[in-house]
C-alpha cells in the first residue's frame, strides 16, 4: 500500500467522508458547504497540520448538459473555474481583478489513483449556490463550453491549495444534470453516490472494499 498519510481527504459534509473517516488511517476534514465556511475551516486546518502536501477533494457534482457526463459518472479534476450566473445572464458583473480560473498543481499518487479508477477527467466550475434553472444553448456555448462539472466547493479550496502551493485534486460523483431539476436529483442521488465513490477510494488505496 502506498504511503497516503501527506494528503488530506476532505468532503463538505460528513456524508461526502464517513466511509473514508470510519477507516482511521487518512487525515479527513468536512470543509463546510460553500466558498466561506470551505475556505476558513481549510486554512485553518492547514494552519496546525504542516505534514499536508496535497488535497484530495471526495465531493458530488452536477454535470452540464453539453458535457456528455451523466448520473452515476465519476469524475476528477484539477482545473477549476469561477463563472457567476449573473454574469453569465448579464445582470452583474464580476471584476476582471477577481481570479476566475485556477490550474491546480497535481499529486502524481492522486492522478494515478484517478487513472487506476478509470475516472473521466473534466472542468469545474464553482459558484456559491447551485444553479436551478436551465440554461440556454448559446449562454452554454459562449460561456461554459470549457466546464463539465458544477461544484459549489471546489473553487475555493483550489484557491486556497494554489495560494499555498499545494497540490489539489477533485473526484465527484456525478449526482444531477445541471439545471431546474438538479437540487432534487442531488437530493436523490446523493447518498448512494457518496457509498460508491467512498468505496472505490479505499478499495484502490488498501485493496479491499
């Protein structure tokens, strides 16, 4: 078994990490949900826990629908995007100042794990809320067209990672389409998802489910 103890595990909730937690052998963190809670209680772990050289983020994810990605896809990514739905509508702006993408440093054991598992690599793209309606083709197209996957904590742990220069990584479950119906089929999806994605982590990292 390769030496995991440099990398923390981490999920918003403790349903995204249970699994990974009952082992007792991998530092676990539940971020919180969102761009605030997510980025504190990481620095703040970081803070106390210099052995930490990479992040591994264990989380679910909704897929766009020009992404070819469907329900009960795995999925890992390193490159993260920031795109605001009011931006994208027109009726914000987000300042050019602000960071709107973020090429994470990579963990080769994390990226051969992901290869190991046969995970489809894609693009995030995180905001701090969940879409709920459906966007159109054009507004997909001009700006989307890159991401393939919404998370709403992976920006901000990338941000905090890149900052330090920590390597991070994000493996989701693919739980819901994005769009009007997605926060209810996350609702359904969700749990059977975590069990999966959970059980392939350990069955790859000590070769047992």
């Amino acid at each position: 078994m390769k030496d995991y103890s440099h990398i923390l595990f981490c999920g918003a909730f403790d349903g995204e990490t249970d699994y990974l937690a009952k082992l007792g052998r991998l530092n676990i963190l539940n971020v919180g949900v969102g761009f605030h809670e997510s980025m504190y209680n990481l620095q703040n772990y970081l803070s106390k826990n210099e052995n930490i050289r990479s992040i591994l983020f264990v989380g679910s994810a909704g897929a766009y629908p020009h992404s070819g990605l469907n329900i009960g896809d795995f999925v890992f990514s390193y490159k993260f995007l920031y795109k605001d739905l009011a931006d994208i509508k027109k009726i914000a702006k987000v300042p050019s100042i602000v960071t709107k993408h973020i090429l994470a440093k990579t963990d080769p054991y994390v990226i051969q794990m992901s290869k190991s598992l046969d995970f489809k690599e894609t693009v995030s793209n995180s905001m701090n809320y969940v879409t709920l309606i459906d966007l159109s083709s054009e507004e997909l197209v001009d700006n989307l067209i890159e991401a393939g996957a919404e998370n709403m904590e992976a920006f901000s742990i990338a941000y905090i990672a890149n900052k330090l220069s920590i390597p991070f990584t994000a493996f989701y479950a693919i739980t819901n389409i994005v769009g009007s119906n997605g926060s209810a089929e996350w609702a359904s999806n969700w749990r059977k998802a975590s069990n999966i994605l959970q059980k392939k982590i350990i069955q790859n990292i000590f070769g047992s489910k």
